[in-house]
C-alpha cells in the first residue's frame, strides 16, 4: 500500500517515481488528489486502473452525464444553469420535486431535494456563497423510486448487486449514511445496462448506479473509486479477491 499523502512526485521526468511497479490500484477518498496523482503517473508511462481519464468523467456528474447522453444510455433529465434565475428556471421546468447536486462529491453530500420554490430559492442562493464550482448548478428530475440499484462492475462482468434503500427518514439511499441493502439479481438488463455505461466512461472496477423509471432502468451515477463493504455483506461476494484477479490480469498485459 502506498499512502498518496506522503508522495512527492517529480512531474518534470517521466522516468522516475514508482517504476518498480507493473500497475498501480487507484483507491484515494480524495477526488482531486487521485485525480492529479494518477495524471502524473499516467504521464510516466504506468498503468493506473482506474485511469486518469475515467476518473475524470466519473468523479464529475456533469461529464457522466455527457458521455451517458452521447452514447445514448438513459439517465434522469438534466439541466444545468449558470446563475440563480436561470436555475430557478430550470427547476421549474423539470418539475417539483426535483434534485440538485454539486458536480463533484460523494456519499450523498450537499445533495439536495427540491419540493418547492420556496426550498429551491434558499438552497441555489446558498450555492451560490460556496464557491465557482457550486454556482453551476446541476438540477436532476427526481425519479419516483424509493430506492436505487448498485452494480459492480469489473472489467467485462458484473459480479454482484444491490438494491439500496433509504432509512431513518432520509431520502439518500447511500449505505454510508444509513441506506439498507438487500441482494439484487444481475438481470440481462442490469447486466447489459451496467457494462455499456461502464465502457462509455472508459471501464475498469465501477459502481454504476441504476435508479427504476415508470420506463425502465436508467443509469443515474458511476463511481470510479466504489466501496463495497456493504456489497460484501449483502452478496457475499469476495469483491477484493475479483479485483486483485483483475489487476494481475493487467500487470500481465
């Protein structure tokens, strides 16, 4: 294991730094520190899963988004604004309730459910005291679910599934803020839902969370440094033994 707070890395050289190694696992919490640290040792020719390019889509909603909507893979209807009364705008034109949430972030953080315009005015004008990146306000309908589907993905398969649902009162269905899960079948649909959307944002080890339309699924979030503790106990499913199999995979090629 290597602590990515105690590199220093040489950006200038492309040879040095952690040549000794055939592939490096990208597990940092921190968005923005795993995102640069995987440009630099892309930059010196090491392999990184998951790659630079992928974390970059996945960890922003908005560029998921894009490449969900270029592929024509279904996601929830998305606008986006730029200021308050456009945002205001444009949530009236997806319709109470509806969601807004910052572009990067996760665990369900300042993820926000609109019921009125009343709610909404208070939550955009407090975004807009945060800083540039949350006056792009990134406004999501709400589909009429009460629970969500995670699908693990790695490399071309799907190995295991979840419902998540809210508890204690809260809408989010996030297992680290209180969500329960229960086993889910990998159906064709999710199956081949999960591994399109996984190929659009470059593949690799991914979380791709599906929420059940009046339509059908849709594809709402992938998360490029997935957890699956929760995953675990629910499927009983030896998720890091499936993710070293792949890495040596890799470290062969």
């Amino acid at each position: 294991m290597i602590d990515a707070k105690r590199l220093s890395l040489t950006a200038t050289d492309c040879n040095s730094d952690l040549q000794e190694y055939d592939v490096l696992l990208q597990r940092s919490v921190s968005y923005f520190r795993g995102l640069y640290l995987s440009a630099i040792l892309e930059n010196k020719g090491l392999q990184v899963i998951n790659s630079f390019e992928t974390a970059q889509t996945c960890g922003n909603k908005l560029l998921t988004t894009l490449a969900l909507t270029k592929a024509n893979i279904p996601t929830p209807k998305t606008l986006v604004s730029f200021a308050e009364d456009s945002a205001l705008e444009s949530l009236n034109d997806v319709g109470y309730p509806a969601v807004i949430k910052p572009l990067v972030g996760s665990w369900g953080r300042l993820v926000s459910l609109i019921n009125d315009e009343i709610v909404a005015t208070s939550v955009i004008e407090h975004k807009e005291m945060l800083g540039p990146l949350h006056k792009i306000h990134y406004i999501q309908e709400k589909v009429p679910s009460n629970r969500d589907i995670r699908a693990f993905v790695i490399g071309d398969d799907v190995v295991a599934a979840m419902y998540r649902k809210a508890n204690g009162g809260d809408w989010r269905t996030n297992i680290a803020r209180g969500g329960t899960a229960k086993i889910c079948e990998i159906t064709p649909e999710i199956k081949e839902l999960s591994l399109k959307a996984a190929k659009v944002v470059g593949g690799g080890i991914l979380g791709v969370d599906l929420l059940e339309d009046k339509e059908g699924l849709v594809v709402n979030e992938i998360n490029h440094t997935v957890e699956f503790k929760g995953l675990m106990e629910t499927t009983f499913v030896e998720i890091p033994e499936l993710i070293l199999d792949y890495i040596i995979e890799h470290a062969k090629d």
